[in-house]
C-alpha cells in the first residue's frame, strides 16, 4: 500500500478506499494491470482509472 502524508482536511474516509481497491482488483481481473489515478479536487478524492 502506498503511504500517504496528508493534512486533517484531506484525509480520504475508509470506504473510499475499499472501493478503490475494489476497483482496482476489477481491473487486474479483467487483465488491465496499468490503472491510474486521477486527484478530484473539488470532493478531495482520487479516483481510479483502468485504461482499456
């Protein structure tokens, strides 16, 4: 797991997390191995992207 340093108002909730990993196990199943993030700033959330 990539460690993170971020600030109180930036922290990123739990559940987020599973989903991104949920996400991110999706992808590898489907045979995608490069997924990437993307940073949503306006809900201080990453986002997972599989390319296809």
């Amino acid at each position: 797991m990539v460690a993170m340093q971020m600030g109180e108002q930036n922290s990123i909730d739990v559940t987020h997390w599973n989903a991104i990993f949920h996400q991110l196990q999706t992808c590898t199943v489907a045979g995608i191995y490069q997924p990437y993030f993307i940073a949503d700033s306006e809900r201080r959330r990453l986002r997972l992207v599989c390319p296809y």
